[in-house]
C-alpha cells in the first residue's frame, strides 16, 4: 500500500474555505461529499480530515495527522508540539486588547487590577507578564466581546479583523497581543516517504504563493530606452525582449513584484513604455 500524508483541516470556519482553495491551487482534488469528516485526494497521497480548529494541534502532535492547516493563534494557545513549516498567508487576524469605547486609556498599565474576559488565556497570561500587569482573567468559550457590556468584566482579548464587531459591542481597540495567520504545522516524527510527500506539498505551496504576489507584465517600448525600462524590470533573470514589427521598437515581458507594482508601472510610463498588459500568474516555479 503506498504511503499516504494526513492532513487535518477545519471543518468549518474562517478557515476552512481558504484552506480547500488552496489545497485545489496546488492542483489537490479534493471530494468532500456530504461534508465527511474524512477524504481522500483524487491525484495526490494525500488524505484529509476535517476537524476543530481548537483540535488540530493536539491531532498533529499525536500523530493522529500528519500535518495540519490551522490558525496561528490556536497553534500557541494550545502549546501543542507540533512544527510550524510555512506560513500560509490567508486567515489574517489579530489577538487585541479591548475596552469599552469611552473610557479613558494611556498606556498597558491601565489594565492593572481589571477583570479582562478571554477564550485566550495562555496567550493573554504570558502578555499581561512580559508587561507585568496583574489583572483577573475570565476565561469564556464565546460572545467575548459582550462580556464588558453585562458587567462580568472591565476588557476582552479576542480575535480581531476588521475591528467592525468591536465598534458594534461599543468596545475599541488599545493594544495588539499577537498577528496571526494560517500556518501549516507538522508532526515531528515523520517517517522518510511522509518527508518526501510533504516536500512535494511545500513545493507545490511555494509555485502558488510566488504567483500570488506576482504579475507578468508585457509591453512596448522603444528601442532607445531599453536600457531604463530594463533597469526597471529585471524579472526572475532577466526580460524577455522581442522585435516589433515597427522599427526601434521591442515587446518587452518580464515578472514585477505586487506590491511594488503602481510604482514600477509609472516609472515604466515616464520612461516612454506603452500598451502595457498586466497578466496574473497562476504557478511560479523558480
């Protein structure tokens, strides 16, 4: 029988749709049926339990699954010995510190002495002593943020991402805990071909992500400032660059950076670039 890698995902959640997309980006399909709990990828050795998210790290600790795509902020909650391989880049979040909206707050020793409800209180204990802050920690399962608003307590530490269900509950924002996001965490005791599925994984992870923060540029430009636009543009090695059909002009194609991208396409304007297509790019593989 040949070997197979576990991975445990979330069932549902935040999480959970990122994860199968990326999984299929990696060209991974997937068959969940009626929402098994269990399933195996049609094209890859690899099979896939959808489980909590709270659960995951404990699962990939005992070797129950291999690997696991889980939250950052669960992963060190939970303490659990399973190592972080990659960070995903979805999922992004943040563990903050919040209080209700008109209250007066100057700096982290305003919380001295507070009752501050969590569903992180690992998390939050070793923040309030690296600050050294003593305060009452209350520890809830969820509706953390109307903790402040029936009286049980003073603030709350939960996740946030846009800030919107703070703003609802009348709370604000005074101090970030942890930035978290997907990570992809591993068993330490894989075995040789479990190693090997996993470095064929990772590959596969590192072409997808590449190509997220990445465009494939083409344009015209006229010969005389090749040399500028080049400079620009330099691509994984170097731009491809071919002769137009109109003299002393070339059709330049290289790779620009995402997030460097509105800058690099004025510069490519000013030094005389035109008909400039941008392209996604589904697979980058150096």
């Amino acid at each position: 029988m040949s070997a197979k890698l576990r991975i445990a995902i979330q069932k549902s959640g935040r999480l959970n749709d990122d994860s199968i997309r990326l999984l299929r980006e990696c060209g991974i399909e997937i068959n969940n049926g009626q929402q098994k709990l269990k399933a195996e990828a049609y094209n890859f050795p690899l099979e896939v339990f959808f489980l909590r998210d709270d659960d995951i790290p404990q699962y990939v600790e005992d070797g129950v699954a291999d690997i696991g795509i889980v939250g950052e902020n669960v992963l060190l909650e939970k303490g659990r010995k399973a190592k972080m391989i990659e960070r995903l880049g979805f999922g992004k979040c943040r563990l903050s510190l919040a209080i209700p909206r008109n209250e007066k707050y100057k700096s982290v020793q305003d919380l001295n002495g507070k009752r501050i409800a969590t569903s992180y209180p690992n998390l939050l204990k070793r923040y309030l002593k690296k600050q050294h802050i003593t305060a009452e920690i209350h520890e809830i399962s969820g509706s953390v943020e109307i903790a402040p608003g029936i009286g049980l307590a003073d603030a709350i530490c939960d996740l946030v991402s846009s800030g919107s269900t703070l703003l609802t509950n009348g709370l604000r924002e005074v101090e970030t805990v942890l930035q978290s996001e997907a990570v992809l965490v591993a068993n330490h005791n894989l075995n040789n071909e479990q190693q090997r599925i996993l470095e064929r994984l990772i590959f596969r992870l590192h072409a997808v992500r590449k190509a997220r923060h990445n465009k494939y540029i083409l344009l015209n430009a006229p010969d005389k400032q090749l040399p500028e636009i080049i400079s620009l543009i330099p691509g994984m090695k170097s731009p491809t660059i071919l002769p137009l059909a109109q003299k002393g002009w070339s059709s330049v194609h290289s790779v620009i950076q995402e997030d460097e991208f509105w800058d690099i396409i004025e510069r490519l304007k000013a030094a005389g670039a035109e008909g400039i297509l941008v392209v996604p790019i589904e697979k980058m593989i150096l």
